[in-house]
C-alpha cells in the first residue's frame, strides 16, 4: 500500500511535469511563430504564468468548484445514516486522518466521485440514484472505492491534471482561432519581418501542428493514467471490504441503468466511478476515461483466492491477458481472506426505488416528515407557511418540527 | 593540512551522517509506534459503542420478542463480562463471546416481522452491523500497522536503532484465535 | 412544489407504497406522470378509463399551470360522455390535476373497489367534509 502511493506519487508528478512541457513548448512555440525567438520566451512565461494561477486556483478551491458544478450538497448523518456509517468504516478501514466530507447529488443516475486536496481535505459525493438501487454491501464497495481514490491521492492528480489539459486546451484553441482570424484579415504577423520570413513560416507551421497535436497527446496522456487509476481504485477497495462480489455487483447495477447523468460534465467525468454518458456505446478507444466496466466487474468476479492487491493483479491479468499494472512492490503483501457477504439483501420495487429517492431528495431540500398515527406519512416542504398540521385522514393536529433535518450547507 | 585534520575532518562529518540516519530511523519508529497505538485506540473506540448501544437494542427488542429470554441473558452478560475484563486477552475473550451473541441474536430476529418493521429498531440494527463492520475494520487495520511496524523494527539497518531504544514487537489482534487459545497471537520470526 | 390553484406549498401524503401531492388549502390533488396508471392498476376497467380522456375545447373552466413546469394545462374529460368529469392535463405530460372530489369521481366512474389504492388512501378525505384542511396560518 505505502509503496504504491509513492510510486503513484511520482507519476503524478511525472505526468504533471510531462504535461507542463508540452505547455511550456506550446508556448514557446506560438510566441516564436508570431513574433521570433524572443518573443517564444515570453510566450513560455504567459504560458506558466497561467498554468500557475489555474494550478493554485485549483489546489485550494478545485474541490469546491467540482462540487458546485455537480450540484453536490453537503449533508449531516440523519439524511442518510447508513451512507455515513459505512463512510466511516472505509475511514477506519483505510486509516484516513479525518472522515471525508459527505456530498449527495440530486441526480437519479447512479455514480460516485472523490474529490479533495489530500486525505485531510477530501469529499464523496454520491448521487440520489445510487442510494436508492444498492444495497448495503454495493455501497460499500463503491465507497471504498472512492476511499482508494483518496487513499492513493488520486483526488489531487484528477483536478490538477484537469486543469492543466484544459489549459492547453485553451492555448491551442486561442492561437488556432487567432491564426484564423489574421489570416483572414491580411496576415498581418507573417510578413513584418522578412528576412527571416522563411525560418518564420516553418516556425508556424510546426506551431500549428503543435497546437493541434498538444491537447490530443495531453488528452491520451490524461485518459490513459485515469483508466489506470481505476483499475487501482478497484484492487484497493476489495482490499478495504474483503469483499469483491459487493463492487462488482454494484459496477453491474451501475451498467444496468441506461440514464446519463445531467449534472455530470466533460471534465468532471474522469472522477465519476463509471462513465456518466452512456448515449453512445462507448467503444474502448484512447479517449474513453473509464475500462469498460464489464471487464472491471468479470476481473471482480474471478477473483476467488483472497482479496490481496496481487490476487486483484492475478485476475486482472488472466481476464484481460495484459501484464498487470500494479506497482512490484505493493505486491508483497500478506494474504487476504474474502470475507462472507452480509445480511442486507432487500429485494427492492422499482418504485419503491423510485419513492426512496424522493424521500431521500426532500431530506437534503429540507423537508420534515411526519408519521400520523392512522397510518399516513406527511412530507411537509421547508416553505410551508404553518406550524402546525392537521392529518386530512383523521383530523388529527400535528405541530410540524421544522429544521429538525436541516442540510450543513 | 596536516593529515590529523584530514582525518578529523571525516570524523565529525562521518558522526554528522551517523547522527542524523539516528534521528531519521528513530523518528520514523516513533511515527509507526503511534499509528500502532493509534489504530489500536480505534478498536477501542468501536467496542464501548458496541456495549453503550446493547441496552438499548434490548429494550426495543424484549417487547416483541418474549420467547427469547435466554438470547437476551447470554448478550447481557458477555457484556458485562468484556466490560469487566482486566487484561487484553480477556477482554478479547469476552469481545468474541459477545460478537457470537449478537449475530446469533441477528439471526432469530428474521424470525419476528414485526420487530423488523419498527423503524425505531431498524435503525438500531444498521447501528449495530456498522459497529461490528468498524471492529472488524479496526481490527484489520491495526494488524496491516502492526505487520508494517514489526517488519520495520527487524529489518536492517532501523532494527539496530530499534534495539538501542527498545522498541519492541506488537502482538497482532485476532479475536477467534485469542478466544480458542486463551492468548493473543504472536508473530515469530 | 406548489398547488396549481391556490398556489401554497403542497405536501406530499404516503400510506401502503402509494404517494400524492396534496393542497391542504384547497384540497386539490397532483399525480405525476404514470402514477394514476400506477395506481389503478393493469386491470381492463383501468385500461378503458384510461383511454377515454378527451379533449375539452371549448371549456371555461380557468386555466391553470402545470406545477412542475409552470406551462398552461390542458383540460381533458374523464369517462363515457355521461358524467364525465373535467380534470387538467400538464401538455408537457408532466401529470394531472385534480380540483377537490374529482378523484373520488374518476375513481367512481371506473367502478374500482374501495379495497383500492387510492380510495383507502384518500378515502376518508371526502368522508369527512368538515375537515378544514390545514389550520390558517397566524
């Protein structure tokens, strides 16, 4: 484990250096092509100069921009006392100095993202539609899960690298634009200075080819390591549970629901726990974020010998015939027994589901619920104007306990 | 330079490095000594829930469940007993009795859909299974430090600094081993 | 969400797995999209009353706005042309309105039992008709 997140570390670092050079060269690049040489260092200085400001931007309040956009709200334990049991648990489980902040998203689709800056400043948001279909030991799975994410400082790597894809992103797409537009209004750049136009010209063209090769290669390089990640992600909540078949059989429920998430965006879906489109049939190809999800779920189910990261690695690799990707030496770990699956098995209605995550949503808006004794159950939104209610079964008065659930947000 | 200062040179910077490996060994022992203690704090934590949650869970289940005096007797008094236990493996004796209780316990509340239905006591019982998931969690937890820690302190070179300071082995926490044979397992090297 | 008439906040009532919206100042009723065909069940008397809703043209009665997407509704008879009754449709298909008594109506123009869903749950509504709803606010 320890090992594993150094190296995991250090690709970080390797990847976010590799992508800082292609910016860095971007710039360069564009500078030179427009106005020489000198002009290429200052183009590498607004490159970083940017690239700094979106970093720290992100570090210290990339958490809070990812949740806002996903519609996350933050709730206490008697929303939903079962999440933030077994939240805890993967807490104790994988020894995270502080319980992570706890997020739900109104969003019938089921998925899960983490988020957060360290172990000491993390989140977990789960959708609405996620309590509602998974049983006790699915959400389990998918938490730990989410807790590897952490654990294995994945959260931090996931906004940092986002944020620098879409920095060169936005360079190549300026320039690109801007090289459109002058080109139309009289190539004023190009023939300022002539005597080196020639060098000039090839400069641009290279820059050109640059700007348009930089975010595809930066793209690869982000999608591939995410891909990775949550095969990794995988192996360590299996570690953390004991309990393969409760991940795989929520990733299969997870499949199985064919709504694409709405609060979900281009940059965010790299942290979601499975893809949140599913218009198309997702073709394994460079750019897909996520491994195709049956194959996470047969590597899974094939696992039968221990829960150890190298049983995971065993699986994975005769499942995909690929050499494994877990680091050497996290491997020499001692073995893991599997343990037995616990007693919640509902069998639950699809509208049942359907009522549970109504319910569920009204907690998080504020509702209070009211149970009357005849039998009916009174859900009473935050803005109605009474204190007091009166059953319209059986006449019954009731005094309406307002804000005694109440979202910390 | 005459060839004493040469020698006395590398001397101080020789103990310089020494001195500072010492520190650095040291410091990181300490460091797993504490997650050690801490992990095992955890367990701790997690099984006074266990026995502060019991009284209530019998109070809302003895209403519905009047054939079950004896279940009832054998969870209350494995709870006094852990509570009352004087020494690790005692206590984790009377622990183990206690999980064997309950999840017997667990079992013949299938047989009582009524006392299933009372909300009151649903949530009691996910109360209940989350504790035993963070025991058993804590559990796994501080064995996984306690392997890390021991593995540190008998390799080279931190085993010499830990003999120096005497940082000794800690025994893992296994609570059906400790139940059959009376003591805590202890690894050998 | 708000009552399409009065335009308080309603509150929603559960019993037995079944769910509605309900204005307790004008007693209106709001079943989303699908939940009266939930609720009547897959029996063929469902089926023909469900497929008897017409369209109300020249009619009236106001006008009132879907509550979920706050578009004018369009009104729709219920049932054979003898004692039909007049509810809203959101065009959108986001539900029905039902003013106060035109459930209990539908549900007696489809003859469906009073060990049904809806009639235990909403039952005793109609039965006691000096209930005053919800006690005014102060």
């Amino acid at each position: 484990m320890w090992q594993q997140i150094r190296i995991n570390k250090r690709n970080s670092l390797l990847l976010l250096m590799g992508m800082g050079t292609v910016l860095a060269s971007l710039g360069f690049l564009i500078g030179a092509a427009i106005g020489g040489v000198e002009a290429g260092w200052i183009g590498i200085l607004v490159a970083s100069g940017i690239w700094l400001i979106m970093m720290l931007t992100s570090y210290f309040g990339g958490d809070q921009i990812l949740l806002a956009s996903s519609r996350a709200v933050a709730v206490t334990p008697d929303v939903h006392p079962q999440l933030f049991n077994i939240v805890e648990e993967m807490k104790i489980a994988a020894g995270l100095p502080k319980l992570p902040k706890i997020y739900i998203i109104n969003d019938p689709a089921p998925n899960a993202f983490a988020t957060g800056r360290n172990p000491e400043n993390a989140s977990v948001a789960v959708t609405a539609g996620l309590l509602a279909r998974l049983n006790r030991d699915e959400l389990q799975g998918v938490i730990a899960h989410e807790v590897s994410h952490i654990v294995h400082r994945d959260i931090l790597f996931v906004t940092l690298a986002g944020v620098m894809l879409g920095t060169i992103v936005l360079i190549s797409q300026l320039f690109l634009r801007g090289m459109f537009y002058s080109s139309l209004s009289g190539r004023r750049y190009s023939s300022r200075n002539s005597r080196d136009g020639g060098a000039q010209a090839i400069l641009m063209l290279v820059a050109i080819v640059l700007a348009i090769l930089a975010p595809i290669f930066a793209y690869l390089l982000y999608f591939a390591l995410s891909r990775r990640r949550e095969y990794l992600a995988d192996a360590g909540a299996v570690r953390l549970t004991r309990y393969p078949e409760g991940l795989a059989s929520a990733l299969e429920k997870i499949a199985g629901t064919n709504i694409n998430m709405e609060s979900a965006n281009k940059v965010t879906a790299p942290m979601y726990i499975a893809n949140p489109f599913r218009g198309k049939k997702a073709a394994v190809n460079l750019y897909s974020t996520h491994p195709p999800i049956e194959e996470r779920i047969r590597i899974l189910r094939n696992m039968s010998h221990g829960a150890a990261l190298a049983d995971y690695e065993q699986s994975y690799e005769s499942v995909t015939r690929k050499k494994g990707m877990i680091p050497g030496s996290a491997l020499n770990d001692e073995s893991v027994e599997i343990r037995a699956a616990s007693a919640d098995k509902r069998p639950v209605s699809e509208s049942r589901q359907k009522r549970e995550m109504g319910d569920l949503m009204r907690k998080v808006n504020g509702f209070s619920f009211l149970a009357c004794p005849c039998g009916i159950k009174m859900k009473i939104p935050p803005n109605f104007p009474s204190g007091q209610i009166q059953c319209p079964r059986c006449s019954r008065v009731h005094t309406v306990d307002k804000g005694k659930i109440k979202t910390s947000a | 330079m005459g060839p004493m200062l040469i020698l006395l040179m590398f001397l101080v910077i020789l103990t310089i490095v020494l001195v500072a490996a010492v520190i650095g060994i040291y410091n990181a022992l300490v460091r797993l000594r504490n997650q050690v203690d801490n992990a095992w704090s955890q367990i701790d934590v997690q099984l006074k829930r266990r026995h502060d949650l019991i009284p209530n869970l019998v109070e809302t289940a003895k209403g519905y469940m009047t054939h079950e005096r004896e279940t009832f007797e054998t969870i209350t008094e494995a709870r006094s007993r852990a509570m009352g236990a004087h020494s690790v493996s005692e206590a984790a004796k009377a622990e183990s009795a206690l999980t064997g209780a309950l999840s017997k316990f667990m079992l013949v509340v299938e047989n009582y859909p009524e006392l299933k239905a009372n909300q009151n006591f649903l949530a009691l019982q996910e109360t209940l299974t989350s504790t035993e998931n963070k025991i058993a969690f804590a559990r796994q937890a501080y064995n996984d430090q306690v392997l890390f820690y021991n593995n540190k302190i008998q390799m080279f070179p931190s085993n010499i600094i830990a003999g120096m300071f005497s940082f000794t082995k800690r025994d893992f926490f296994e609570i059906e081993d400790a139940a059959e044979r009376n003591v805590p397992k202890v690894s050998f090297s | 969400m708000d009552c399409a008439v009065c335009h308080n906040p309603m509150i929603t009532l559960e019993l037995d797995d079944v769910e509605t919206d309900y204005c307790l100042s004008c007693r209106g009723i709001w079943l989303d999209e699908g939940e009266l065909e939930q609720l009547l069940g897959d029996t063929q008397r469902a089926l023909d009353l469900l497929g008897s809703f017409t369209a109300a043209d020249n009619c009236t009665e106001e006008l009132r706005r879907c509550p979920i997407c706050g578009k004018k509704m369009e009104k729709v008879f219920v049932g054979p042309p003898a004692g039909q009754v007049l509810i809203d449709r959101c065009k959108k298909a986001h539900g029905l309105w039902f003013d106060r008594g035109e459930l209990e109506a539908v549900l007696h123009l489809g003859r469906f039992d009073s060990e049904g869903k809806i009639p235990k749950l909403l039952g005793q509504f109609f039965k006691n008709p000096e209930t005053k709803g919800n006690p005014a606010p102060s």
